[in-house]
C-alpha cells in the first residue's frame, strides 16, 4: 500500500503513539467528508453481532465510500471510531487492528475512539467517520516518499495495540 502524501508528527515530548499519530500536516488538496459508516448492507440490515464484525464491516463501507470520492486509505488525515462497548473494543484490540491493517495499510492518521451510550442504527456497535485530502496533482513531490521511508528507519519505530508483532517494520516512525 502506498505511503501517506501528508507529514505525520508524534513529538518525542509527548507519550508515544499507539495505533494512531498525533498530528498530520496535510498536503494541500480536494477535502473528502465520509459520514458515519456503520455496518449497514446495501439493503439497510446490521450486520454482525460484536464489535469485531461491525467494525470489520464499517471499516469497508468506509473505505468504499472512499473510493468513490475519488480518495484512498492512506489520504485519511482524521478517522473516528465512536462503539458502543468500550470494554470490547479495549479487548479486542488486537483482532481490530488485523482487521483495520487488512483495509487501512500501515497508515496511521490521527484518530480517536469515542465510547457513546447508543448510535442511530439499532443495533449498531461501530460507527466510523473520516476526513480525508487527496493531494493536488501538481503538488506531488517524488521525493516524499523516500524521505518517509528514511524518517521511518532513521528515528526508529514505535509499538501499539494494531502493530502485527510478527512482521517487522510494523510500527511507526516519530518524527
């Protein structure tokens, strides 16, 4: 999966990140809003029934909704995860971020879990919204990316909950 157009930065004053960054500088470009995906089919049913399948779920619908405003994973700037189960969520931790890795890549934008007392949908467990840039297309620089990669391997790596132990190079750079 291809890097993110926009600068992450974690500063090593603060505690390190874990499965998300702490800001974003983004590139300028086309702003795509997602509103809240939850794990609804084309015919409006829930689907699921714990938090680790509807997220599964509105993790694809999010990332289809993406795609057909002409954006990509790894242009998401800002995502948020408001469930209904936080003490799910919190131990489910690694099976979520095998399935958020599965859709997402190892793009870490700046996100944010929200535990609320319901959602619109009966039902649902997993709502998630976005913001995502896609870069404008004579802002690209080449270069960008190479110098991503020596940020990452330069400044070290950093673990969370959504990191795959098992794979390495599998964390993020603090920059």
């Amino acid at each position: 999966m291809a890097r993110t157009p926009h600068e992450i930065v974690n500063p090593l004053t603060l505690a390190r990140p874990v499965g998300y960054a702490h800001a974003l500088v983004v590139t300028p470009g086309r702003t795509v809003f997602v509103g809240g995906q939850s794990s609804r089919r084309t015919d409006g049913t829930i689907v699921g029934d714990t938090v680790v399948h509807q997220f599964d779920h509105a993790l694809g619908n999010l990332v289809e909704a993406l795609r057909a405003a002409g954006a990509e994973p790894v242009h998401v700037v800002d995502l948020r995860i408001h469930t209904t189960s936080v003490p799910s969520y919190r131990a489910n931790l690694g099976s979520l971020g095998a399935v958020y890795r599965r859709y997402m890549g190892r793009h870490y934008p700046a996100m944010s879990v929200v535990g609320v007392h319901e959602l619109l949908e009966r039902g649902a467990l997993v709502e998630i919204t976005c913001t995502a840039v896609v870069p404008d297309a004579h802002d690209h620089d080449p270069l960008a990316e190479e110098r991503a990669l020596e940020i990452e391997v330069e400044e070290g790596m950093v673990s969370g909950p959504f990191e795959d132990r098992t794979e390495p190079g599998n964390e993020r750079a603090r920059t």
